[in-house]
C-alpha cells in the first residue's frame, strides 16, 4: 500500500499548486528527501512516484499539479515551503471527503 501525499507550493497571491507523491510519502522519508529539493524543481516535475534525495521518480507523462486557492490535504500528508525549508503541515479533512 501506497502512503499518498501532496507538496504544496504558492505560486501566487491566492495560488497554490498541489504535486501529488504516490509512494513514500510519509514525513520520516519525506522530509529528509525534500531537504535536497527546491520548490521549483518540484513544481517542473508536476506529478511524482517518489521523493528520493538522489532523483524525483516522476510519472510520464506528467499531469499538471491542481492549482487551490488556499492549501488543500487530500491525501495522508502535505508539505509546504516555510522559511527556507520543508515542513509537513497538519490539516483536517473535511469528513465528506
């Protein structure tokens, strides 16, 4: 079983794109692979397999990541870029979803 999650990057005023992460995505694999990743380079890879420190294990071809007006957790875990480094964030899920 995959552990699902999303990487959320602002790319504007009101304006976040949400990458989702099949495999790996929790925050003991998650965060120190990150830390060898810039936003950018996650937001060029649009949809990914795995967050490794070596690679980004993309799909291809790629769908573009959803664009949220605010931060949205649809999956286990979500990451964001705060102050220069990644940090999961811990939402709740609306029940119907």
């Amino acid at each position: 079983m995959s552990t699902r999650a999303q990487i959320a990057i602002q790319i504007g005023p009101q304006e976040w794109a949400h990458v989702y992460v099949h495999y790996d995505g929790y925050p003991s694999h998650m965060l120190p692979a990150l830390a060898h990743w810039a936003p950018e380079d996650i937001l060029a890879a649009r949809e990914i397999r795995q967050v490794r420190a070596d690679a980004l294990d993309c799909f291809d071809p790629p769908r573009e990541p959803p664009i949220f007006p605010h931060l949205t957790c649809k999956f286990c875990h979500l990451y964001v870029w705060q102050d220069g480094a990644w940090a999961e964030l811990n939402l709740k899920r609306p029940r119907h979803e």
